[in-house]
C-alpha cells in the first residue's frame, strides 16, 4: 500500500500514536506522519504510507492554516491552556476590534519567534521540552517564519472583560508556533496572553473535507474501500516542477544516475522527473559537481505500477 492518507487526528492523541494505531490497521510499518500535532489540538495530519513516506518532508515543509483562540490577561509557561500561569492581568479590559486588527497586521510576513521551552525544538542536542520538565531554563535561538494571513473571525467590535477571547484565522509556513503569535498578540496588545484552543484545518492541499478519522480508516479498510481515499505520492511533491523523462534519460533516471543540468534547476531547488505523470525521483544540483545534478529522492515502485496501464516501456 502506496500512497497519502489525509487523517483528522482528534484531541487526546499525540501524533506518534495515530502512527502507532495505523500500522495496526493498515497492517503495515511504513507509516509516518508529516508534523506534530500536540495531545490537545485537533486537526489535518496527512499521514504517508510505504514509499510515499519518502515525500513526508515535503508537506512537513508546506503551508499550514489554523484557527486558534487567543486569550488575554494570563501567561501561561507552555503559552497555552495545559500550562501553569506565570504572569497574569485581570483588570477590567477593553480592547476595540481596530486595536486587535492594527496587531494582527503588524504580525503579517516574516516575523521572528522565540520556541518555547515547551517545544521539540533540540538545543545542544536535546528537546527543549526535556529541560523545561526538569526546571533548566536555556537560550533558545531566534528564527524567522512567515505569516501568510491573519484573519480576525471573532465580530465583536470591541472585546471586553478581565480575560477577553478572540478567534483568529493563521495561514502560515513552516516552523510557526501559534501558540507563540498568540503570546506575541497580547504583548503588543500590551497584556499577557496565551493560546486557548487550536485547530489546523490545513496542511499543504490537505483540507479538513479530505479527511477521515481513526475510526473511519478502520471501516473503510475492514470493507475494502480505503485505497480510493488515499492519494498519490506526487500530491506532496505538487509544490515542484514536473519534468516527463525524456527516452534517452529514462533508463538513466531510474537507476538515479547523476546527469547534466536541466534548466529548470536555475529557477527551482529540486525538479522531479516523471513518466507518464509518475513521479521516478526528484533531482538537485549536485553539492561537489557544478554542472550536474543528482537524485534525492528516488520512486522506483512508482514505475512498474505505472507500466501496467501504459504500452511506452512494455517489451
């Protein structure tokens, strides 16, 4: 079994252990997922199966949307709802809509964040989630990420109260903690604040409307009926050019031999070579060979699967 199956992974879990429940269902070890989702969000967490868990990477490293609430006057020490309070303001606030969109627009493009010490982030080798357990505060390295859109859902036009809520649209890129923008909102908003709820409702094309739950992927493999919920590989590879072999490379491309480079490498990092709209292997330029290029990932099930249904490479 080949291919990417966009599940909904519900409150309560971790993402290890959708993997864990799936390789029991779909009786099969080659099973990854494509980006952590923690035990309390809920949300599109594609996950890659047999060779398709060589494209993981590429929706790990794809755009992301997530609805989140963001609540003002407490700071929690894991910048969400889980978290111990660590500062907290609750005077009666009153904060116009105008305020919170004027913010919101100031945190759109790159911005930089701080991880948080709850986090996988590693730091000399190890999570920094295992210092923050064991009461060590590190430095935690600045990174920049990109906020594609932030989107006010809530329609009050002014949020009132000791701890005032609001509900935000985030599409975002790799690497993003909301959690962390959610700090960063309140800080600008002039209040402590953390994350209260979160949902991703996107990963990469992955929508909600793709998805099934545990539960559902068991029904439909126990009736035989899972395999058209699953799509191709080349979905996660979609992000990349698409270049058909031509004939005199083919046989060249899937034994990954390095070949000359293509021009299409001059405006993209990677390229992936198809037949027949299979993709064989995805290219890059090689790091000690200026001029030629060589295989990253390579596909090479992909190929006899694809000869079945096309009279090209058939003796």
């Amino acid at each position: 079994m080949d291919g990417i199956l966009p599940l909904w992974k519900e409150k309560g879990m971790t993402s290890h252990d959708c993997v864990f429940k799936l390789r029991k269902i779909l009786r099969t070890k080659k099973v990854g997922h494509t980006g952590t989702l923690d035990p309390n969000v809920e949300g599109v967490l594609p996950i890659c199966i047999g060779q398709a868990t060589k494209t993981a990477s590429y929706i790990t490293d794809s755009g992301k949307e997530y609805i989140a609430e963001v609540s003002i006057g407490t700071a929690t020490e894991t910048e969400d709802a889980d978290g111990e309070a660590v500062d907290q303001d609750l005077s009666l606030k009153s904060i116009s809509r105008a305020e919170v969109l004027a913010v919101l627009s100031s945190l759109t493009g790159p911005i930089t964040q701080i991880p948080p010490m709850y986090s996988a982030v590693k730091v000399n080798g190890r999570r920094l989630y295992e210092y923050a357990r064991k009461g060590i505060e590190v430095e935690r390295p600045e990174r920049t990420v990109f906020i594609e859109k932030i989107d006010l859902l809530s329609g009050e036009s002014e949020f009132k109260g000791r701890e005032p809520k609001f509900t935000i649209r985030v599409a975002c890129g790799k690497g993003t903690y909301i959690r962390t923008l959610a700090v960063q909102i309140g800080e600008q908003l002039g209040y402590p604040a953390h994350m209260s709820a979160l949902v991703r409702t996107a990963s990469g094309t992955f929508t909600k409307e793709d998805c099934l739950t545990l539960e559902q992927v068991k029904e439909e493999m126990d009736s035989g009926q899972l395999l058209p919920h699953l799509r191709p590989l080349e979905s996660a590879l979609c992000g990349l050019p698409f270049i058909e072999a031509p004939s005199d490379l083919l046989e060249r491309v899937l034994n990954g031999q390095v070949l000359p480079q293509h021009a299409m490498l001059e405006t993209s990092n990677e390229i992936v070579f198809s037949d027949d709209g299979k993709a064989l292997a995805v290219y890059a330029r090689h790091p000690e060979k200026p001029g030629l290029i060589k295989p990253v990932k390579m596909f090479p099930a992909n190929r006899q699967k694809g000869d079945d249904s096309s009279g090209r490479h058939q003796a």
